[in-house]
C-alpha cells in the first residue's frame, strides 16, 4: 500500500514553454503533499507544502508564481513550471502523507526535467 | 533550528563486509527519524524510522539503525552488503510541522 506515482517520469522542453507534473496517490488519500527538487548529487530541497483544497505554502526563495502547485483533490497534486528555462532543470519528486503516526511521507518515483 | 549531517559523502565497501551510514541531527524536541534509499534516475524508498520506544530499529533488506540520543545520532548499519546496495542514502528527520529535512546523502559503493 501507500503508492506515489508521478507522470511524467522524464520531459524534455523548449525554454520559455509551461510543464505540468502530476502527483498522485494510488491507495490512499493525501490531505498534504510535498514537492522537492533535487539537482545532481545533491539532496533533496523542499519548495512547497500543499493541503488539499487550500493554497500551498513555499518555501523561503521559492517562485510561487513559477512553480505553481494545485492540489484539487485529496489524490492528485500538480507543480507547473511556468516560462521554463535551462536553471529549471532538475528532478522534482513529489510525496504524499497520510494522518498515520510519525505522518510518514510516501515517496513518488520522480519526474527528470529537461529544459533546452 | 533542525539539521542533519551526514559526514561521509562516499563510502566504499567489498561485497559481503559490515556497513555503517553515520546521521547526527539537531533538534530540540525527541524527533522522528527516518532513512530513505535512492537509486540513480528513482525516488525515494523507506528504509526504517524510529518514532519512539526501542532504539534499536529494524529495517527492509537487513538493516537496522541506532538511535541513541546522547550523541544526536541514528546510523545506519547492515551486517553483510550485498552489490544491490549499492545507492544513495540520505538521513531524515521529521520536525513538530511535520517536514521532512533531510542529511545530504551518502554514497555507497560495493565492489565485488
């Protein structure tokens, strides 16, 4: 149980275009879900922390009006990455948490973004 | 403020020997802890996590970790790796929001 998937797993833009990754929750409901990017070699870094049905909180030195995130439902979250450009590129990886104890969070696989 | 270090940026071992991934963390409450696996190109996969009660924490594919909070710290130990193993190892700890902040990875690498 407990399954994030992402779609997609790899994209590949032209700058100045708009990418839109989704985040779902297979098996269970997310109230919050959590957006990371993750450049090479490097840790995970949080942007932003979205509830279900509310506006999403960003990280200090996170572009809102960049990376927009919506989080219409209690399964499905999605980041776009508006006007993209070349810094853009990273892997975004999304997680969901349950109302369990300790509020595990459940990874998705991750999304590779390209920007030319 | 919370924080964790992960002092070992690499690490290489021969198939079959012990392994230990050291974590130290700064945190002013009792924290949970937790440490994830990542392949290249691959998400994140829990590996353990310590909320309360025993420090000694039983993991998937034969580790476990210590917590002992004297010395702020939770390693990562498995007695015999396998060349599977091979990944990326980062250290987490989950504050009183909730987040998850995470060490900067470790790297593991097993030679035959």
């Amino acid at each position: 149980g407990a399954v994030v998937s992402q779609h997609p797993s790899w994209v590949i833009c032209k700058s100045g275009t708009s990418v839109k990754i989704e985040c779902r929750s297979l098996d269970f409901q997310a109230t919050t879900m959590f957006w990371y990017r993750q450049f090479p070699k490097q840790s995970l870094m949080l942007m932003a922390t979205s509830n279900e049905g509310s506006k999403a909180t960003y990280e200090q030195g996170v572009e809102k009006d960049k990376f927009l995130i919506n989080h219409a439902s209690l399964t499905l979250s999605t980041l776009t990455v508006t006007s993209a450009h070349p810094e853009d590129s990273s892997f975004y990886i999304c997680s969901a948490r349950t109302g369990g104890r300790g509020n595990e969070q459940f990874f998705g696989p991750g999304t590779r973004l390209t920007v030319l | 403020a919370q924080s964790v270090t992960q002092p070992d940026i690499h690490i290489t071992v021969s198939e079959g020997a012990s392994l230990e991934l050291r974590c130290n963390y700064s945190y002013g409450a009792t924290p949970y802890l937790f440490w994830y696996v990542q392949s290249p190109g691959q998400g994140l996969q829990l590996l353990l996590k310590y909320f309360s009660g025993d420090t000694l924490v039983q993991g998937i594919k034969g580790f476990e970790a210590e917590f002992k909070r004297s010395q702020s710290s939770f390693n990562l130990r498995k007695p015999s790796v396998h060349w599977s193993d091979a990944a990326e190892y980062f250290c987490a700890v989950a504050t009183g929001a909730n987040n998850l902040f995470f060490g900067t990875g470790t790297r593991l690498t097993v030679i035959p």
